[in-house]
C-alpha cells in the first residue's frame, strides 16, 4: 500500500479509507466492471458485483425506489436461490420493468465490514468468486433490516407472473457456493 495521508480520504458509500475517498473507490468500480467485459471468467460473478457495490453506494446507485429494489432483490436473490450470479434473475427484471408499488424505505448507514478492496486483489477469477461471495454475504447481513421487505418484493414479483415460484428458476451457468 502506497496512501498518502493527504490524498486518502474514506468513502461515503462503503466506508472503505482509500486514496481518492468516494471517487477513488468508484474507479476500483469502473476498473472491475470493465475487466467483467473483457474477461468471461469474472463475468461469472457481475451481476452480484453490481448489486452488492450499487447496495454499499446508494447514494449514487439506489436513489429511486425501484433501483434499491432491483439491487436489493437481486442480492437477496443470489443469497436465498443461488441464483445466477452472472446475470441474475429475469423474473425480477421484468417485475422491475413493469410499475410495482412501492416505497423507498431507509436505508442502513452502516453497510458491512467488506469492501470492493476485499476482491480487487484476488490472485485469479476462482479466488474472486469467493471473495465477492463473502463480500455479499457481508454486505446482506448490514442489510437485515430489510431483509423482510426484499423477500416481500421477490414474492410479488413472482405472484405476479402467476407460473414458477423462485426456488423453481434456475439461472444458466450458476456458480455454487461451500455453504
Ligand atoms: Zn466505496
């Protein structure tokens, strides 16, 4: 680690001390995001890195109540499914695309005790997919609050699409975790 004091500054969103502050976590974002493009062995995992980055950084990413919900029931979706995490859920995707009713609750200032800096250095993709497990994990739990509320959501979402509930859709390509 090469920080200098003046320059480091911690994030708004995740809390995490880094050079640049707020922005300087955002490029770790932007570098990740763009290596899930180039590389389809981190792409595995994009999805649920979007959702658990855009959770840790709502004030950016979850401004409008439908964008907390698609983060929120996309996480909770990896977490009690084992969804895909490459891609998600497209149930949820188009319950989303519709105008679900819904509410904006208050979101949890402190968003779990993993960062993006927890994943960035991981050796290869392998090592990656288990660092952004445990980062999801983390991140879930600084989230319980509204745990209930994101499994209600995920249930409207299927009742309204009146066929498979969630345990029955299962994503291509799902990644499975030691837990
Ligand atoms: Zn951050």
């Amino acid at each position: 680690m090469n920080e200098k004091q003046n320059t480091t500054a911690r994030c708004l969103g995740c809390g995490l001390l880094v050079r640049g502050g707020t922005s300087g976590c955002q490029a770790m974002m932007d570098e990740l995001l763009a290596r899930d493009f180039s590389d389809v062995t981190y792409f595995r995992y994009h999805r649920m890195f979007v959702d658990i980055y855009c959770l840790q950084h709502p004030d950016r990413y979850c401004i409008s109540a439908k964008s907390l919900a698609a983060h929120l029931t996309g996480l909770c979706w990896f977490i009690d499914n084992d969804g895909s995490r490459a891609v998600g859920s497209e149930s949820l995707r188009r319950w989303l695309n519709g105008t679900p009713p819904m509410e904006k609750p208050e979101i949890p200032s402190f968003r779990g005790e993993r960062t993006i800096a927890d994943v960035r250095d991981a050796p290869d993709s392998e090592a990656y997919g288990q660092a952004v497990e445990l980062w999801a994990r983390s991140t879930w739990k600084a989230y319980s609050i509204l745990h209930s509320l994101a499994r209600q959501w995920i249930q409207q979402a299927f009742a309204g699409q009146g066929r498979s509930r969630p345990k029955m859709e299962r994503g291509a390509g799902q990644i499975r975790t030691a837990e």
